[in-house]
C-alpha cells in the first residue's frame, strides 16, 4: 500500500508547475495524498517534491511511490517508479509534428525491479503545431496520473497492476534535424495554408463545407449522391427519427462565410428517396450546438444535442405541433454539468433494458474531444442520472474514440458503433464501424467490422458521421475541401 508519494520535478520548476497545475485540475482526492509532508504552492497539495539533481535526504520507504515528472526517469532503489515518459522534455512532440506522423503516443510507465510496464497509454491525433502537440502530450500525462492516483485511493495494489505492453513504443525525443525540418517545412506548409485561407476568404470561396449525401452500397458497388443545399452552409450530424408516424431528418446547421459561426439545430421531412423537404428552424441557442439524437422514451420522445460550449449536457422534450417537431427549451434534466462533454450517445439494450451514454469528454486544458470515450450506465429513479463506467475511459485512441452516429444492429445481428477517426491534425478523417462484442457493468469489448472514407467520392477529404436508413442505405456528412459552386 502507498502511504507517501514522492513527486520528481525538474530543476527548474517552471515546467512542472502548470503539470501540476494541470493534475489538481483533473479533481484528485486529497485523501490519496494524506500523511505525505511536503509543498506545493497554488496547489494545496499534501505531496513532498524534490527536484531533481538535489540529493534526497530522506531514504525512500516501503510505502512509498516515486512518481518522476522529471526528464530521462531514473530508477530509485527498492521503490517503484512512475513516470510519464519524455513530455517534460523541451523537444517533446517535435518528432511527431516534423516527419508527419498520425498519431501521438504518450504512455504511463512504471519501473521497478522487473524492468519497464506500461500502466496506461492515449493516442493523440499529431497537430500541425510543435507547441500544441506538446501541450496536448503534457495534458494527457496529466490526466493518466490523475487516473492512476484515483485508483491507488480505492485499490491499494492497483499501482502494481499493469496493462500490459502498449501497441505503439512511447513518443521519442526528437532532435536538431526533426527541429531544422520543422522550422523549414512545417512553418512552409502553415504559411502555404496561411495564404490558401486568404485568397478563399478574399474571393469568398468556402473552404472545409460539410454536406449531407446519401449513400447505397451493393457489394462493392458505392452509389454517393450529395443532398442539395445552400453554398457555404454546413450541414451535418445526421439523425432520423418517427413523428407521428412521418420520418424527419435532424442535422446541425451553420454558415462558413458568417463572421462568427455557430451551429444550430434544424430539421425537415425525410423522403422515401433518401432526399429531404423544406428546412425548419428546430433549435437555436447562443453557444453552438450540434449532434441532435432524438430519443423515444417511455412514450416521449427527447432531443439530446451536443452543446460543450456550455458546458453541459441537457435533455429536452420534443412535440408536434400543427404536423411538425418542436422542442421544449426548458431542460427536462441536466444529465452531465461542468464537463466538456461531446457527441454522447444514447443506447437502449432491448433485450435487459438496460440504458448507457457514451460520452467524448474533454479532460484537458487543451479542448480535445478525440482521444478519450467515457461509458455511463443510466441509472437512479429518473433514468438519467450517469454511473461512471469502471473501466472508464473505455477506448483511449482518437482514431476510435468519438462516436459518429446512432448506434445500430445491422443485417449480420450486430451492435455496431460508428467511430470517428482523427489523425494527423485531420478532424473527421473517415469513419470506423465497430462492432461492440461485451458490454455489461464490469466489462467492455469492441472490434473494427468495416468504415467508410472519403474516398468514395470525388472532391471530398473527410467523412463524421453515419445515419442508417436502413439495410445497404446510408446518411452521411462528407467535408468539400473547396466549394467552387
């Protein structure tokens, strides 16, 4: 059992602040911290930190756990050894950013006699900027040392237990010619993008538009027919659901010339040729929204939206009214407050009735939505009040974290999860289908069984979201690079 915890910062502890900074932000117990005797200004944390290159005065005991934050982690005789690999390093995420790699990895690592374990791993999307790359490295560490502290309060063995080894080596150092190559052509392409973004908003050209189109697959045969709608509008995030016995389509809707866009929810009348009617006003706010699912429940029917602007998430009753969907503004239930919480999803399991939200949650100074999904059992006498998963965050790699759609069984009896795949600074770079093999209160399992990219039409480079319409039919949103017309 830990009775003390020894924090390794770097000499110069100007680093090592905001981290820490950054761990008391993400809500660890004090009591996981007790009977240690030590600083830390700002924090009010009970913890004893040293700095590295100073000789420690007091031997380390049995009960105590070294938790290195500092560059090039040592081993500490006797003691167990936490560390976040290499983040704190000045070059860290430089490496990723310069060669043009996917991903990111930064892992958890313990150290003792036995050698090197990984306690826990994320996969970051890479970002076109060095400092933001490292940020975002810095941030996640933060956030699996504040997990690994959590686990240690309610089990004490759980420092010794490890994951196993991670699928990628963590992130390494980077040196002089990954800076050089850096400086040369990462700051080529951004003033290169620079200019692009320039000329497009001189000559008003929209850039990045989002569009609805239906697809219908046979076999291999893809049919991708993009729905019409105005130039520069985004229209996204696509749901389906039954009023009064008429199918309508939900979407999130902006413009990309606005000065300052902001998403908001509308709706029209779903054709039986995959098209849609006239566009209504369903819901606006004044934070963006996005992500509108309609739920049927207990014979009422419910729009849960995405809105992490402001921080919440909300449950609002739907209605018709004179043949059309309204919506009550008035939230039914606040499901989740102050969390940056995005594209959750709602799912019944028929057969137990059991209720479940997945949930992206932002955990980082960092707004990022991509690398961690949360699982929530709903329980309580109103049906809505989330119980953290245990095994939470249940997928931890931004090229399957982010839910993209409803969730449904398709023609083989499987419960498929669409997943969104970010990579290499690309949002909504196409679109995973997982099929989710074991969910239940203890465990949780999920394996790729198909997708859907970009590729499968011309002028597009990106696809977020699937809403199936049925067997081999589909609604997506597919992101034009350049809308010429």
């Amino acid at each position: 059992m830990i009775t003390r915890l020894l924090l390794m910062t770097p000499a110069n502890a100007a680093w090592a602040e905001p981290f820490l900074a950054e761990v008391m932000a993400c809500g660890i117990p004090v009591a996981c911290l007790a009977g240690a005797s030590g600083y830390l200004d700002g924090c009010k944390a009970d913890v004893t930190a040293w700095y590295a290159g100073l000789a420690i005065v007091t031997a380390p005991g049995a009960g105590d756990c070294v938790v290195w934050l500092a560059d090039k982690p040592r081993a500490v005789a006797g003691v167990p050894v936490v560390s976040v690999g290499r983040v704190a390093h000045a070059l860290s995420g430089v490496r990723e950013v310069a060669r043009r790699a996917d991903v990111t990895v930064v892992t958890l690592d313990l150290r003792d006699a036995q050698g090197v374990h990984v306690l826990d791993t994320r996969v970051l999307s890479t970002q076109r900027r060095w400092h933001r790359n490292r940020e975002m490295m810095r941030g996640y560490a933060a956030v699996m040392l504040c997990d690994w502290l959590q686990r240690v309060v309610q089990e004490p063995k759980a420092y010794a237990r490890v994951v196993g080894e991670s699928e990628f080596a963590s992130s390494r150092i980077g040196g002089g010619l990954d800076v050089l190559r850096y400086a040369v052509c990462g700051y080529a392409r951004l003033v290169a993008e620079k200019g692009m973004m320039l000329v497009a908003k001189a000559l008003r050209i929209p850039r990045g538009v989002w569009t609805l189109a239906l697809v219908e697959t046979q076999g291999d045969n893809v049919r991708f027919t993009p729905l019409a709608k105005p130039r520069g509008v985004v229209r996204a995030d696509p749901f389906v659901a039954t009023f009064e016995g008429k199918e309508w389509l939900f979407f999130e809707e902006y413009s990309v010339l606005d000065k300052a866009p902001k998403g908001e929810l509308k709706c029209a009348p779903l054709l039986a040729d995959g098209m849609h009617g006239d566009v209504i006003p369903f819901l606006a706010r004044p934070y963006h929204l996005s992500y509108p699912q309609i739920l049927h429940d207990k014979k009422r029917i419910f729009l849960l939206a995405e809105s992490h602007a402001a921080r919440r998430l909300e449950l609002l009753l739907c209605l018709e009214e004179q043949g059309r969907p309204v919506v009550d503004a008035t939230p039914v239930k606040v499901v989740m407050e102050n969390a940056s919480v995005a594209d959750a999803t709602f799912w019944q399991n028929p057969d137990t009735g059991e209720r479940w939200l997945f949930a992206s949650l932002s955990r980082t100074r960092c707004v990022d939505h991509a690398v961690e999904l949360h699982l929530f059992k709903l329980g309580s006498t109103d049906g809505w009040t989330p119980e953290p998963h245990p095994m939470n965050p249940i997928v931890k790699d931004c090229r399957f974290a982010r839910c993209a759609g409803a969730m449904y069984v398709d023609e083989q009896g499987r419960l498929i999860r669409p997943a969104q795949a970010h990579r290499g600074g690309v949002y909504g770079a196409d679109v995973h289908l997982m099929e989710i093999t074991d969910i239940s209160a203890n465990s949780f399992a999920e394996r790729r069984v198909g997708g859907f990219s970009p590729a499968m039409a011309a002028g597009f480079d990106g696809v977020h979201h699937v809403c199936r319409l049925g067997p081999g039919r589909y609604l997506v949103d597919a992101r034009k690079a350049w809308e010429l017309s």
